[in-house]
C-alpha cells in the first residue's frame, strides 16, 4: 500500500522568507502523480502544485516549487517570498496513474504559520 | 465558474441517528470523491463515484454509504451514527478516474455527534 509521510507537525517562517517542507512517500508504482494542497482556515482544499511522476523536472508555480527526487521518494515544497497568507495546513498527497484503485493518500500535514 | 458545493456546511446530530450530505461537483465533472478528516486519523478516503457506478471504496463500516445521481451530484449517507463519526467530510470532484486528472475540493460538511 502506498504511503505518504510528513515528519513536521509544524513550521515557522518569517514574511518574505524562504520555507521548505519536506514530504516522503513509499510505492511500488511507476505511473503515479504527487500533490500539495494548501487547506486554510476555511476549510477547503486548494491545490497548489502536482507533480508527474515521468517528468525529471521540478514542477513550478510562481512562488511555490518542488524537488522531486524520484529515487529517495522525496516530494518537498518550497515557498518563496512567503506571504501572510501563506499560513494554513499543508498536505502532501500521492495518486497513482492508473487504475480502479486511484484515490488521493494523504500525509498528516504539516501547520505552517509565517510571522509579520 | 462554480466551484464544488457541499451542503450543509455544519451539522450536529444525536448518536444512532442517521445523516445524509450532499456534494454538487463543477459543472462537467463526472467523478466525486468523499474523504473524512479527523484530527487523529488525517483524511481518509471513503468512497470515489464516476458516472453513476462506485468505482473504489475505502475502508469503513458499511454504515457508510454513498451514491451518484445522472446529473453527477452524489449524496454520502451515514447510518446509525456513532461519537466517532464527528469529522469534517470533504467532496472532491474531478473530470476523470485516473491520476492525471486533478481534484477540486469543497469547503466539507463539519458533522458533530453528540
């Protein structure tokens, strides 16, 4: 079964600093894809960045980037220029390609707060 | 373009009751997911709906139940509720069934059993 670990229950950043959080995953899959989603106080959701897995390159999103690093099953986040708005709870998600069994797995989160 | 809309937002319910949520998914989407989210045990998955058919199930009591309507909406139902039932139930939807195809997630449904 595929399972996705966020070690950091919580994390710190100054406004307009750099943060990273970090995301391992384990799977025997070769086809599969990775997410971060954002989820603030209101509850919903947001995608902020997905990943291929057949793709070498970093997926990027303005402020937002990744390092993938397939071999060590590693999927972590960067912020960049990190913003007040910036602080909610951050989830990193693994779905495989294919298949009947392609639901989204979940890591426990990690709470990211960003000082003024 | 309208998102993903879950009703009713909050919920408080008596143990044993029974509990019907509802997810309309975005316009064009024919597949909706349910997940539960608990401070303990994170976001589970419950079940995924693609054109009317349960497409995969996760692991939970078969007072756990759910359908999907010809118009993609889907309704979630939960019999004979428990104390640890209280969760915050999330809907997702998304054009297909495969990982290449991305989720779009409601606010949830915040169900309280007292």
């Amino acid at each position: 079964a595929q399972t996705v670990t966020q070690s950091q229950p919580e994390m710190s950043v100054q406004e307009a600093e750099t943060v990273t959080l970090s995301c391992t995953y384990d799977t025997s899959e070769s086809d599969y894809y990775l997410f971060w989603y954002k989820q603030p106080p209101s509850r919903q959701m947001i995608l902020v960045i997905r990943q291929e897995a057949y793709k070498q390159q970093n997926a990027t999103e303005n402020r937002f980037s990744v390092n993938f690093q397939k071999a060590a099953k590693s999927f972590s986040l960067k912020i960049s220029d990190s913003q007040l708005g910036d602080a909610a709870m951050y989830f990193c998600a693994y779905r495989r390609g294919t298949g009947a069994n392609s639901k989204l797995t979940f890591g426990k989160g990690i709470t990211l707060s960003v000082r003024p | 373009k309208a998102g993903v809309t879950q009703t009713p937002r909050y919920l408080i319910k008596t143990r044993g009751q029974q509990v019907t949520l509802s997810c309309s998914p975005i316009s064009g989407h024919r597949s909706v997911s349910w997940y539960q989210q608990t401070p303990g045990q994170g976001l589970q998955f419950l079940f995924e709906y693609f054109s009317e058919t349960q497409r995969n199930k996760g692991n939970f009591p078969g007072r756990f139940s759910g359908r999907q309507f010809s118009n993609s909406r889907s309704e979630m139902n939960v019999s004979t509720l428990e104390l640890g039932d209280s969760a915050l139930y999330l809907c997702a939807s998304s054009l297909g069934t495969g990982g290449y195809y991305g989720y779009t997630f409601g606010s949830g449904t915040r169900l309280t059993v007292v």
